[in-house]
C-alpha cells in the first residue's frame, strides 16, 4: 500500500496543485497538520484536504485559526492566522477546530501526529528522529519543522514529508513524501511551483513581504 504524505500546506493553494499533480499513483493520503497559516488561499486549501477526505491532524496553526488563544506567534505568522480568521468560514473553522491532536489509519500501522508524539507544538527536527518516537505504530508521520527527512530503523520507520506551503530547508521547491506500507520505504519528492505568483498574492493580500521572501528562498 503506497500512501501519499504532505504537511503544512499553510494555505499554498499553487504549491499544494502542484504537489498534487506531481505525486504517483498513491492508494491513499494523508496530513500532518497545519493546512492554513502564512499564505492567502485558507478556505481553497481547508476544502481540497476535505473534498479528499484526507486523514489529517491539527497543527499549531489550524488550532490558532479556530480560535485558541494560548498559541503564540511571530507578527509574520500571526498576520497569517488573522486573515485565515478573516476568510475562512465558519464551517471551515469548526472543522479544523475538530481535527485530532492524533490519529491512527491503516489498522493502526501508520500514527500521524503534528510536532511530536507527546508534543503537538514540539519542534522534532531530523537529530531527534530516534526509535524512541515509535509506539507500536510500523510509521510515525510528524510535520511542524518544515524540513523533509525520514530515518528507517528496526522499530519501524519516522518520516517528516517536508512542507508543501513554506519549506524551510533550504530548498524552495513544494515538498511530500511517498510510503510504501508493504516494505517500509519512503520516497522524499520536492516539485517545483510558481513561487512568484505567491508573492504576488501574499502582497495583494496585504500580508507580510517576509513570507514571500522566505518561499523564495526556502527558510
């Protein structure tokens, strides 16, 4: 069974396409969380994961959309979950207000959980992906760093797809990753999009330069 990955979408509605259109023939999808945030396209986005019936968990983000105060933020970020709030409607928002902190698919071989799986906000970057992460689950998929990486070990395999809306490792191509449930393989992909016509929506949105600055490089 081949299951597509994608993470942190963050309302990139050209790079989620693109992702979409680039990915192989998969048997399923599924989400780790933050389909809104930073970029303008909130509601297009909320509704292709839900058009899909995606299998997908709440990012920091999304729980901030849908009206949790205690999630702090950066004045680039924080604009960014302003005009979600703005647009989005209130049928999107109460969805990504019942999204799961975690969810099991697949008889349970698959966990996706956000940051960490006893941290929804904890940054798991590739130095922390150990054994120890495992359950019981055969694979653990974590977003919330924005860097695409997976290590393979006895225990089962641990996999961050990357970002599909704002990677951030140095690489400003769209980012996902393919599994291979039958062998415990990963696939890492990165599809290249039209960063420039996202800059040019993010400025007549009226949000921050900065996160247009940012795709174009990457970070």
């Amino acid at each position: 069974m081949n299951v597509g990955v994608i993470s942190d979408i963050h309302g990139n509605e050209i790079a989620l396409d693109a992702v979409l259109a680039d990915m192989p023939a998969v048997d399923a999808l599924v989400c780790a969380g933050d389909v809104v945030g930073y970029n303008p396209w909130h509601a297009a986005c909320v509704e292709a994961v839900r058009e899909r019936q995606i299998p997908t968990v709440q990012g920091n983000h999304d729980r901030a959309v849908a009206g949790d105060q205690r999630v702090a933020f950066n004045s680039m970020a924080g604009a960014g979950v302003k005009h979600a709030r703005e647009t989005l409607n209130d049928d999107q928002v109460d969805w990504l207000a019942a999204l799961p902190e975690e969810r099991r698919v697949f008889d349970g071989r698959l966990k996706i959980v956000h940051g960490h799986p006893d941290d929804p906000d904890h940054y798991t970057y590739p130095a922390e992906f150990t054994p120890g992460l495992l359950d019981d689950e055969d694979v653990l998929v974590m977003g919330h760093t924005h860097v695409q990486h997976h290590a393979v070990f006895d225990e089962g395999v641990v996999c961050n797809p990357g970002s599909v809306g704002q990677p951030r490792d140095g690489d400003k191509r769209a980012a996902y990753a393919v599994v291979d449930l039958a062998d415990l393989s990963v696939e890492e992909h990165r599809v290249e999009y039209d960063v420039d016509a996202v800059v040019a929506a993010i400025e007549e949105a009226g949000l921050p330069s900065r996160i247009g600055s940012r795709l174009e490089l990457g970070t």
